[in-house]
C-alpha cells in the first residue's frame, strides 16, 4: 500500500509524469515468473506483501520471488527455509537476512512502524515449541506489532505460566504455542479476557500423531475465547494477531 501511495503522491506532486507511473504499475496486478505469479497487488487489497513459503522451493525460485516483490520496497518475509536452501538463497539474493531461529528469511527495505493498539505476547507450552512461535514473533513484528516472548511455561509446571500473570494480562492479543497434549491454550484461556490464538506443534511422542492431539484438544478447549490455527502456522496466528491488533478504522463525521 505505501509503494502505491507514494507513487500517488509523486504524480500529485508533479515529480512523476502519468506515463512513468503507468510503467512503475504496469506489474499490477501480479508478474509473471513463468514458475510463479507473483501478487503485488496483495498489499494494496490487505495492507501487508505476499508472504513466500519457503518449503518445497528451490534457492533459486526463493531469490527470484523476493526479489520480485523486493521491486515494491516493501518488506519481504519468507517463512519454512531450510538451512541449507537459506544459504543458498542468501548467496543468489544476499541482501537476504537469515533468521535460524524462526525458519525464516527477510528481505529488509524499510524500518517497520509500530502501528499496533498493543502488545501481542507469544506464549510457548515448551522449549521445543520455540521454531514455531519465533515464526510467529518475526511475523507479527514485520507487520507492526510490539511482540514479547514467554516461553517453557507449560502445564506440567502450571505454576511458570501463573507467574506470568500480569504479562497475560497486560498483552492485547495472546498467541500460544503448544504441542503434546496441547492445554496450554486452555489454562491461559481460563485466566484472562483477550483473544487468544492457540497453535498446535508437532512436538511430541508417538500418539501425539504429528500434532493431532494438541489441534483436536485444543479445538476441544472449554475455556471461551481461544480460536485455533493449523498445527505449526506460526504465520497464520500472528498474522491473524495482527488484524486483531491493528487500530480501528477512523470514520469521519457526518
């Protein structure tokens, strides 16, 4: 939305002729990669990039991507990179930040604006959980949001995340992250009156089946309030965090 603003404002300012900026949109609303179409119309309908998933791409479909969507100025977050593509990736597009951490790799063009009502506080059930809720950090923070972290709180020492209380509290959207048996949603949801957002993990032993259990239990939770995504989609959570989160919309008056 900004690139397309500021372009706007350059034609309104007389710094850009209608020709020039017909060529600047002319790969609105999407290019054609030939192996991907790449949709930099998306910032315009919901105020944030395309987001590249990361996983099943080669190094070389990854660079071309973002750097495709890099021609905007925008940002660009690519979720689920292996290391050894990221690596790779970094070596075709290097200004490509890697962060190991969240799975992820950023192409930083600007610096991001907290534009958020307030703080989205991401909650870990444990420290295996960790990948995914940093997938969940980085997002929520590219998209403008003050981000704190709580991690290994989980239900077999319940007294960590009820020491945690006034954080909870404090935060204006909660995401938790959890795999086993997935309860962590269930407590925090039982203590406090925010959204909650709750993400299975694939953490666990053999009848965890991959993060089943935790998405059916954490569907299954009687505590009001707690909305869940798909088993891992630390982006999904955030991302729906920051929606949440963003300030209300400003009406003029009649």
């Amino acid at each position: 939305m900004r690139p397309l603003r500021e372009l706007l404002e350059r034609v309104a300012g007389g710094g850009c002729s209608i020709d020039e900026a017909l060529k600047e949109l002319k790969d609105l609303p999407f290019a054609d990669l030939g192996y991907a179409n790449v949709d930099h119309h998306r910032s315009v309908r919901l105020g944030f990039p395309e987001v590249v998933l990361g996983s099943c791409k080669s190094a070389e479909q990854i660079a071309g991507i973002v750097a495709e969507l890099g021609k905007g100025g925008e940002n660009v977050l690519c979720t689920r990179v292996e290391a050894a593509v990221a690596a790779a990736a970094r070596e075709r597009l290097p200004a490509l930040e890697s962060r190991p951490e969240a799975r992820a790799l950023v192409l930083r063009q600007r610096e991001v604006a907290i534009t958020g009502r307030g703080t989205v506080l991401v909650v870990t059930a444990g420290t295996g959980d960790i990948p995914v809720a940093e997938e969940a950090c980085l997002t929520a923070e590219l998209m403008g949001n003050r981000v704190e972290r709580v991690f290994d709180v989980g239900v077999a020492g319940i007294h960590r995340v009820l020491g945690q209380r006034q954080r909870l509290e404090s935060a204006a959207v909660i995401v938790v992250v959890a795999g086993m048996e997935g309860a962590l949603p269930s407590v925090v949801g039982g203590l406090v009156a925010r959204p909650i957002i709750a993400v299975p993990t694939s953490v666990g032993y053999g009848a965890s089946f991959g993060g089943l259990a935790a998405l059916l239990g954490m569907l299954n939770t009687c505590a009001a309030g707690v909305t869940v995504v798909n088993i891992d989609n630390g982006f999904g959570a955030a991302y729906a965090a920051s929606l949440i989160n963003r300030p209300l919309p400003t009406t003029s008056p009649e």
